[in-house]
C-alpha cells in the first residue's frame, strides 16, 4: 500500500474489542506516514501502575492519584509503538490476564478518564505529521472534531475468532471475555456505536488488506474536491 493519500489531520477510529482496530491503526498510520495512538494502551498502562501500587479496586480517590503522578510514555510512530510505566517497557505485561481482568475497573474512574483523555489530546495536538488514533470513545469524546471518523464492527463471532487467535486462548473463554467488556466499557464509553458523523466498516468478511483498501478510498474520495 502506498501512502500517496497522503492524510495530515487527524484520523478517529473506534469499535469494539475483535473489529480489527489495533492491526488496521498501525498498517493505515505507516501507510499515510502518519503517527498512531493506541489509546487502549494507555489505559492498560495506568491499569498497572493501580495494580503494581498495591492500592484497593474500591479506592477510587487514591487509584486516579497513582495513575496522576506514574510516569507514561506512549511511543508513535507506527512501526515502534511502545508503552512504558516509569521508564520501563510494559508492552508484554499490559497484555496480560491480572491487567485485562481489572482495566475495565479502572478506565471506569472519572479522574483517571479525565487525566489519560487530557494526555490523548495533547498526543494528537502534537502530531505535525497527522495522526490516526484508536479506541472506545476517540470520535465521541477525545476527538470530535476529528478530520474523518471511522467506526470498524464485526459480528460476535468474528470478533472472539479474531481475538482468540490473537492472545491464543480458548475461544469460548474470549467470547465470554469479549463479551464482559462489552458491558464494563458500555458503563463509561459505546463501544457499540458509532460517533456521530463516522463511517461504519463492517469487518466480518473482509480481511485486513480489504478494509485498509476501503479506507484508503474514503481518504481519496474526502481529498478530491
């Protein structure tokens, strides 16, 4: 894929857990030489910092202090994304079970959305180069003002498909997890709907290359005059 369509704004794209977001984001951000924003990330960084702190689930108060004051950086660039806790690499460790069995409690906290939505749009203001940023909420709440807005869903069944293959567990276990963050995030976010004004892809029967091929032509299509 070439990146001769160019895109220098800013670029939102939401959905649920298994619609394809995380492989899309990166492939269409090196595609347009354009940054990328795994916020999920964040929120699995912050996850851990409560987690390593020691502090209660129920502590809402001293959770949203300890995510305040660790140390976040959040790498860019589409081919060397790196999320660091404190100076140190967390990639591997935010994926894990204890972080994703306790993320959606977290992210849940309004002081902690607050802080981390603040961060996200500081990341996006800063991107000279355009940026394409992932999520729950990215078209709705970080970004609404986004350039383009782009909503990928998949039906159920490929969605725990998709993410079973991913982290390698059982399928059944991932539809059942699937489907719990489905209902933790819609307490917070709409995980299963799309931002006002965003493109709905649905992903069930395209592979990758189809879906960056469709957004690609969106791009081109929104660039003609």
């Amino acid at each position: 894929m070439s990146s001769k369509h160019a895109f220098r704004g800013v670029i939102a794209i939401d959905g649920p857990s298994g619609s394809g977001k995380s492989s899309v984001t990166r492939r269409l951000a090196a595609d347009l030489g354009a940054g990328c924003l795994d916020t999920g990330a964040m929120y699995r960084a912050a996850t851990l910092a409560v987690l390593r702190s020691g502090v209660s689930m129920a502590d809402k108060p001293t959770m949203s202090k300890v995510v305040e004051t660790a140390k976040l950086e959040f790498g860019t660039t589409p081919n060397d994304r790196y999320t660091r806790l404190d100076g140190n690499n967390v990639d591997a460790e935010i994926r894990g079970d204890e972080v994703t069995s306790h993320v959606s409690v977290v992210s849940s906290v309004p002081q902690v959305r607050k802080h981390l939505i603040a961060m996200q749009r500081q990341i996006i203001a800063d991107a000279s180069d355009g940026i394409v940023v992932e999520g729950r909420d990215i078209g709705e709440v970080v970004a609404p003002d986004a350039d383009m807005k782009v909503y990928l869903t998949a039906d159920a069944t490929a969605r725990a498909h998709r993410r079973s293959a991913q982290v390698g567990a059982e399928l059944e276990a991932t539809a059942k997890d699937i489907e719990r963050r489905d209902t933790a995030d819609a307490q917070t976010t709409r995980p299963l709907d799309a931002a006002p004004g965003a493109i709905v892809v649905d992903t069930t029967h395209l592979d990758l290359d189809q879906v960056l091929t469709a957004l690609h032509e969106l791009i081109a299509h929104r660039e003609t005059p």
